[in-house]
C-alpha cells in the first residue's frame, strides 16, 4: 500500500464519519453527496472504473427486476402470498 493509499483511507474514514454525523443531524441530502465522493474514492482506491461500475448496477438492476416479476404475475393472478408472520393463539 503506498502513502497515497493510505492518506486517502485516512480521509475515506473521515467522509464516513461526517456522513454518520449528518445523517444523525437529519441532512439526509447532504449525507447522501458525501456517500457520492465516498463512492468515487472507493472505486479509486480499488481500481473500478466507471464502466464496471455501471455493469455491475446493470446487473443488479436486471436481477432485482427478475425478482419482482414472480411477484407481479402472483398479484396479477389473484394468488395472495403467505404471511410474514403467523398469529398464534
């Protein structure tokens, strides 16, 4: 690891302390910028670009759109799903 890394861990910590404390101050916008750069700074240090960044959400948005497909057509159907929890007396 080279000194630039470790400086960059070094402020990688410190975004997410100060993201942590503006969530806990309720500046969800401005916490949610600071987790912009804290996502830029990983890629950085780890050697992502933005195009297997960008196949990587592709990815997880195609699974996520498999997954509520099922669903979709249970609803669709007039199927209801089983409970979450189940009273019991």
């Amino acid at each position: 690891m080279t000194n630039l890394d470790e400086h960059l861990l070094s402020v990688l910590g410190k975004l997410e302390e100060c993201r942590a404390t503006l969530l806990a101050n309720s500046s969800r916008e401005t916490a949610e910028l600071v987790s912009v750069v804290i996502l830029e700074l990983r890629m950085k240090l780890n050697g992502i670009d933005e195009a297997e960044l960008k196949a990587l959400c592709d990815e997880l948005t195609m699974r996520a759109a498999e997954e509520e497909r099922p669903r979709e057509l249970k609803s669709a159907h007039g199927h209801r799903r089983r409970p979450l929890l189940r009273l019991v007396k």
